[in-house]
C-alpha cells in the first residue's frame, strides 16, 4: 500500500503514513519472492518539560485555587500529569490541578507528567482567614 509505506529501487522502506502494508520482492528472473509485513506507526512526541501558570501562591484556610500545567512540546503524545502536594496537612491538591488550603503553613504542589517524569513546581503559603470585628 503506497499511502503506508514506499519502496525506493536499493529497497529502502519509509514509512508514509500509519497503518500496515505487505512488501514482496522478486527476483530479476522471476523464480524466487519473498514478502514481508511492515507496519508503521504514528511518531512518539516525547515531553521536553512541564511549566506551571504559578510558582508562588497564597490561600487562607478552606480556600481554593487552580494550578494549570502546560506541557511542552505542545504536540506531546502523552500531556498527562500527576500533582502531589509535600504537605496534605496545610494543603490539598486534586487531579485537576485544584489546590485548597488545610491550616496554616507552606506546602510544594508539584506536577510531574507520565511521560519522562518532568517536574514543575508551586510553593503555596496558607494562612489563617481574618476574622472581621463587628464592635469592641
């Protein structure tokens, strides 16, 4: 099949596009064929690295915010990412990448992708909500 592979005269194979294709080689005089099976398959783009939308951040305590990871190249195969946080006692992280302050303290939320294990990194300072006085 032509729009898999190509064949040039020396019988050098290239791969055209995904899929399989079935090559058969006969000799000048016609007495002897072999055939091989080539599939070819889409290129692996590997993750070069993960970079984060913040390095610092600040919460009070019971509060939110969103990390968002941008992997690099942008065609990667594989973009997924794992966060973890250092300290799951002053600072959450989900799947998503939502961050939520536990108690007060300083936490690294870090994302690290499936492909290559590349990490980026947020320090994330929660702090004790104030309390508004309504009279002394």
């Amino acid at each position: 099949d032509a729009g898999v592979v190509s064949v040039d005269v020396s019988g050098k194979i290239t791969g055209v596009s995904a899929g399989t294709a079935v090559i058969k080689a006969t000799t000048a005089d016609g007495s002897k064929t072999a055939v091989c099976v080539v599939t070819v398959t889409d290129a692996v783009v590997n993750v070069r690295s993960v970079n984060l939308n913040k390095t610092i951040d600040e919460l009070t305590v019971g509060g939110t915010d969103k990390l968002e990871a941008t992997v690099n190249p942008s065609d990667a195969t594989n973009k997924a990412v794992t966060w973890s946080s250092d300290n799951t006692s002053v600072a959450t992280v989900d799947v998503s990448g939502k961050i939520t302050g536990v108690s007060a303290g300083t936490a690294v939320i870090k994302a690290t992708t499936v492909d290559g294990g590349k990490v980026s990194t947020c320090t994330v300072t929660v702090s004790n909500a104030l309390i508004k006085v309504e009279s002394i």
